[in-house]
C-alpha cells in the first residue's frame, strides 16, 4: 500500500497558549487543507481515513468534496492525550461535521472521554493502527490518506520504524505535511517526511 500521514492543517488550539482539546481549523488551515487536498488529488487517493477529532475532519473532508473517495474515522487516530481526560465527539457530532463517513464500530453514539495517555500506551495504539492497516492493504497497491496529528503522527513514524518514543527525538511535523511511506505486510519504506511543498504558507 502507499500510505500519504497527513498532518491537520493549523486548528484553534495551534494559536493560543491554553488547551483547544478539539478546536476547529483557522482560515490559514482551511487554506492548507485546500491546499493539501490540490496536492493529494494528483495522487490518486482510493480512500480517506482520519482521526474523529474536528481538525483532522475537517482537512480530510477537504479532500472528500475534491474527489469523492470514501472517509472512515477511526477512533484510535486521535491526537495523543497526556493531560486531564476531555471530551470528543461521537458517531452523532462526527456526521455533523463530515455527512457521509464512515465510523468505526466501536465509535460511541453520544461522545468519549479521553486522556491521561503515556508515551508507552500511545505507541501501542499506533502499532495497533500499523497493524490495521497492513491486515487490510498490506498486499495491495492501495492508495490511502490518513489525516492524524502532529503527536501522533511522529509517534507513528516511530512505531513504523520498530521504535519506541525517545526523550529529546522528534520527528517534525507542520499543519498539513506529508508523510509518504510504502508498506507491505513485511516491509516498510519512508520516502518522504514532512513534506509541505503544497502549501503557500508553513505553520
């Protein structure tokens, strides 16, 4: 499969100093989610999946109403939570925001709370995700887009690579960059990190 890890593009909680758990996108970052959407169009995109939170939706919705390929959200995309437990949207609020995805099974009709992740339990949520994914398109030619979070993103890459989260390592991650790997059911090989070519203006 080839697999484009997608950044959101700038939110509310990326401008301000206290904590925005689920804000919406700004008007850059619905210029960047436009932008990224231009971007991803070229490059035959088969299917959407993002994060249930309303930064991810939006962005990925963005590429939705360019080409029409199916959007599922998955649950366990969803930014890494270190502080107090908030609330996030369920399956009812999901389709409000994006008419016509697709929600896990396990989504909750009336919303969640999540928080107080560690590092140890977010890299094992990204190998469960890694593990999905390579289950289902793993011996396909698959073209897939999955719009996640800066955090989650860099831990995902980590996992990728057979790596936990290090003290002092980061993996960079700007609103709307790309992440381009080709992965089997054995292998996995990272072609580009952090890419933000496509978009006029980096935050």
């Amino acid at each position: 499969m080839e697999l484009y890890l997608v950044r959101h593009g700038q939110s509310e909680g990326n401008i301000v100093s206290y904590d925005v758990p689920d804000g919406n996108l700004t008007p850059l970052g619905q210029r960047q989610a436009e932008e990224v959407a231009v971007r991803l169009e070229r490059e035959g995109i088969e299917l959407i999946i993002s994060s249930p939170l309303r930064r991810a939706l939006q962005t990925a919705d963005a590429l939705r109403r360019r080409t029409g390929a199916p959007h599922e959200v998955w649950r366990d995309l969803l930014e890494h939570r270190d502080g107090p437990a908030a609330r996030f949207m369920g399956r009812h609020e999901v389709l409000t925001v994006c008419s016509g995805a697709l929600c896990d099974q396990d989504m909750p009709e009336d919303g969640f709370h999540f928080g107080l992740e560690t590092p140890d339990m977010a890299h094992a949520r990204a190998l469960v995700m890694i593990d999905r994914l390579r289950s289902r398109f793993g011996a396909t030619d698959k073209r897939v887009a999955i719009f996640a979070h800066g955090v989650f993103n860099a831990i995902f890459l980590m996992a990728v690579m057979g790596r936990p989260r290090q003290p002092g390592c980061w993996i960079e991650q700007q609103n709307c960059c790309i992440n381009r790997l080709w992965l089997n059911q054995e292998r996995v090989r990272i072609l580009t990190v952090n890419d933000t070519a496509h978009v006029s203006e980096v935050s």
